[in-house]
C-alpha cells in the first residue's frame, strides 16, 4: 500500500458535522455540480500576464479538460479565498453571489491566488467512484474496498479542493511563486513558471499537512493540448518533475484520499489540489 494512505488516527477524528446553514449551502454545490468530486478544480484568472494596475476577472472552474462550469463566490463555501503579493497575503474579497468569482487588481511583479473549499459531500455509486480511483492514481482504495467486501457498495465521500493560480507581469518577483497558503494537500512549484520556457523542466513538491505526500499521482496538462497528460508519481520527499513541451495554460493537479472513521454520513475524505500557470511562449 502506498505510504500516503496510511493517515493518522487524529485526522479521521477531526472530521466534523457541519453547520445546518453550511449543509444545505454544501448540498446545493453537490446538486448544481453533479458528482463535482470527480472533476477538476481550478483558480482561473482572465489573464495571466496582465499590466501592473489592470482588473482582472477571475473565476472559479470545475470540470475536465478545462471544460465545464463555473462557481459563484460564496463566502460560506470557501475556508481561504486569498492573494499573495509583494505586500503580503490578504483575502479576496466580493460580492456574494457574483460570477465571475471576483476581480482584482493586478500589482508590478506577480500574484499568487489561492482558494481552499469547506467539504462537501457527494455520493458516487460503485462504477462511477471505481473509475475516478483508476483516473486519479489511487487505485489502492479500491483493493482496500475490495478486501472488505465493498467494491459494489455506493461511495459516500466528503471532498476538499486546494487550488492555485500564477500570475506574474515585469518586474517579477521571485518569492511570490513559492508562498506556502497551508493548505492541506498543497502543490508548490520549486522553479518560478514564468522564467521557463518551452521544453524546460519544472518540479514541484506536493505537501500534505505540512509534509511529503509521497507515492500520489501528479498529473500536467495544458488547455490547447489536454489529451496529452503527464502522469508521474511523487518521490519519498513529494517531488515529482514535468516536462513542459510546448507554451500555453498548465494545469497541474493531485488528489489524496482517506478513509475516514466517526462521520456521520462519509466514509472517504478526499483532497484535490491544483496549480494553474501560463507559460509564454520562447
């Protein structure tokens, strides 16, 4: 088994019921997404190389090779919604309802977004919850649900999505592309995107609570081209290295998952973690 599934006692027992007021708002993503766990997540910006004092709209998108919909921003949906800048990390703030999410200002150098979800629930039936285990790498919860006889049974799960986006104009600012948000399953990228060019490498660290998430899948696309998917598993230390064949919107991505004891519907906690970058063109 791999050693990221292996979670600690102490994460299954901090699981908790939600609000009633946090419930329903939760169970409405669930029912305006569909089985939303099994898409992807990602912080999306209308530019990614704006001028220093352009507006810039950015959305919040789920679906599957950079195609699907859009959340509004809903202050109860979110436990972080925030910037990083060379002034510092503050919250990302708007009006409730609005879609595109927010609109920011975009400063001289780079921005880091970030936005971490409360948990939602969804519940997949046995084929559904079977494929996305195979899609995302982590096949070993379902030869654990085998072994106890549950491969058929439906997948009750609270999900958790970590996004990042990248922005950056001249000058750049070298420190801002590695800013650690604390977010439980956490992409960070170990070269800065945007002094690479077509056909560089660039590694990232995925972090779990703080450490190393050794052994989970992490997966590299772009939106011009994404049939054409980096798959590579994370080393001992969490790093696992990209190729990046050609310019245009990256999408990086990762998932945990856990078995979770004590909660009063889920069985399975998941964790989607997402880093979303342009590179230019040489």
């Amino acid at each position: 088994m791999l050693k990221h599934s292996r979670d600690s006692l102490e994460l299954r027992r901090a699981i908790r019921p939600a609000a009633p007021q946090r419930c329903v708002l939760l169970a409405a993503v669930a029912l305006l997404a569909g089985p939303a766990n099994a898409h992807d997540f990602w912080v999306e910006p209308a530019n990614f190389q704006p001028p220093a004092g352009a507006e810039v709209d950015v959305r919040l998108r789920e679906g599957v090779g950079f195609k699907g919909s859009t959340l509004p921003y809903i202050n109860e949906w979110f436990q972080d919604f925030s910037k990083v800048t060379a002034g510092g990390r503050e919250d990302v703030l708007s009006l409730q309802g609005n879609d595109p999410a927010a609109t920011i200002e975009m400063p001289a150098g780079a921005l880091l977004l970030g936005y971490q979800s409360n948990r939602s629930y969804v519940e997949l039936d046995a084929a559904k919850f079977n494929s996305y285990l195979e899609d995302e790498g982590i096949e070993y919860i379902r030869e654990a649900r085998i072994a106890a006889g549950e491969d058929d049974d439906p997948a009750p799960e609270y999900f958790v999505r970590c996004a990042k986006a990248l922005l950056q104009n001249a000058p750049p600012d070298s420190d801002i592309y590695k800013t650690r948000l604390g977010y439980r399953l956490e992409l960070m990228p170990e070269s800065n995107p945007y002094d690479l060019s077509p056909g560089d490498t660039l590694t990232f660290q995925l972090l779990w609570r703080d450490g190393p998430a050794e052994g989970l899948l992490l997966q590299a696309f772009t939106r011009e081209d994404p049939d054409n998917v980096q798959k590579i598993r994370t080393d001992a230390e969490g790093r696992a290295t990209i190729t990046l064949h050609s310019s245009g919107t990256w999408l990086v991505k990762a998932v945990s998952i856990q078995g979770i004891i004590g909660a009063p519907r889920a069985k399975w906690l998941s964790h989607w973690a997402s880093f979303l970058f342009a590179l230019p063109a040489a």
